[in-house]
C-alpha cells in the first residue's frame, strides 16, 4: 500500500479519469446542464451525473439550480480551486514545479484592432451584464472591446449596480444606459449570464463563441439588499478574470468589428 507521500493527490485521481476530464474541459468553456455535458462526453446521463457527484465531492465542480427553470441544474467549474488544486499537485511532485501564471497581455497601439470583442447578456441589462461589461474594461485597460445588453432591458441600470461598482472598484457607469440586442454588431464572444437570457438563444450570428455564466438576479434577492450585489460583483470579477488569459490568447487571430452600433 502507498504511504501518503507516494499516493497521488486528489487532483491528479480526480482530473485523470477520462469521462472525468472531459467533463472538466467542456466546463472550463462555461456552466452546462447535465444532459448537455452528456451529448459533449456522448455518455448516458445517470453516468455523467454519478462523475459529476464526484467532482462536486472534490470540490472541483459546484451546482445551482436553473432560474429560468427549477427542474434544471447549471453545473460550474470552480476554477480557483482547481488552480489551487493543480498548483498542490506539481509541488508534491517537486517544488519548482508550483509556478504563478504569467498576466496575461493585450496589444496596445496599432495592435489594438486585434484585440476580442466581448458582449454580455443579460435580461434585463441593469445589473449583471454592465457590471461584467464594467470589469472587464476596467481589468483590460479598456483593450479589449466590452459592451452588454438586455433581452428586455429595463429603464435604468440599478443603483446599486452603480454603488457596488463605485464603492469596490472605483468605476464609474452612472451614466450608462441598459440597451436592447437589436442593432448590434458581431462580436467575437457571447456571454449570457442569466438563464433566462441563454434559453431566449439570442440571434448575433454564427461566428461569435457562446458561454454561459449562471449568475444569480441581485435585484431579486431583495432581503439581502446591497450584500446581494457585492456577491455578485464579486462572483463575475473572477470570473471576468478567469476569462483575461482566453482572451489574450492569439488576439491577432480574432476578427473584431466594432461592439457597438
């Protein structure tokens, strides 16, 4: 029998099944319901879902019940514990070998053109997508063209969408506007991040790459308040983060048009 210092980590068992991987790698692109991880792994649906018991288990995977549709569960990938988790893993093989990534680097100057264009939706364009829209400007240096909108925008963006990024960030979207899909132009990724807004399957074309990011409505937790909107600023700043090394991967290769009308 293997003494703890020989056994592998958990990481390593859990990642290394190949079902398991698969699962993880369609989850990196963004959350997923269970039948949809089964048509990407084309494995039966009892089976994915006893890998996945496992991975949320291990704390890699967590789950959240759909808000569009409460028979439905939107599986995520908890990324910064997997980076912890893979981190762990290469220093018990040998302590060189936990390394922090590079920041990731946007062109700048005449190189900027090349550089992704990214939209997020949500319904109503007043709370989760111009915070994210927001994050990802302020993250980029305003290099990687953001925007946002709504299925069914609503009069104004929600102050308290305003305050959180005031008070946290610094930034600055009181004068912003929620706006509808119509008339935009293409863009390079999609990013829903209500339910609701991904099962109303917007129409912005073929080309741009699709990812869902389950993201509870702030404004619907009304008990909670502004700890709501901290949460939830929080939750897409990591993600938004998470999103920074995709972006900058291979910018010259994105074919970018303006993000807005």
């Amino acid at each position: 029998m293997a003494s703890p210092s020989q056994a592998a980590p958990a990481f390593v068992r859990l990642a290394a099944h190949p079902l398991r991987w698969r699962l993880l790698t369609a989850l990196a692109d963004g959350d997923l319901r269970v039948r949809e991880l089964a048509d990407l792994a084309a494995a039966p649906q009892n089976l994915v879902s006893y890998h996945l018991r496992l991975l949320r288990d291990g704390g890699l995977v967590t789950a959240a019940r759909s808000s569009h549709d409460g028979r439905d569960s939107y599986y995520r990938l908890d990324l910064d514990r997997c980076a912890h988790a893979l981190a762990g893993a290469g220093a018990a093989l040998h302590p060189a070998l936990r390394c922090a990534p590079a920041p990731p680097r946007f062109p700048d100057g005449p190189e900027r053109r090349a550089a992704p264009a990214v939209l997020f939706v949500c319904t109503g364009n007043s709370a989760r997508s111009p915070i994210a829209e927001a994050l990802l400007r302020h993250h980029t240096g305003g290099r990687v063209a953001a925007a946002s909108a709504g299925t069914r925008p609503k009069p104004e963006i929600h102050p308290r969408a305003v305050q959180v990024l005031r008070e946290r960030y610094g930034i600055d979207i009181s004068g912003q506007r929620p706006r509808p899909l119509d008339g935009l132009r293409r863009f390079d990724r999609v990013i829903t991040l209500c339910d609701k807004a991904r099962e109303a399957r917007p129409d912005l074309g073929d080309h741009a790459r699709h990812a869902h990011w389950s993201t509870p409505d702030p404004a619907a937790a009304a008990a909670d308040g502004p700890a709501a909107f901290g949460r939830v600023a929080a939750d897409l700043d990591t993600r938004v983060r998470h999103l920074l090394p995709l972006l900058a991967q291979n910018p010259q290769a994105a074919q970018t048009t303006e993000a807005h009308p």
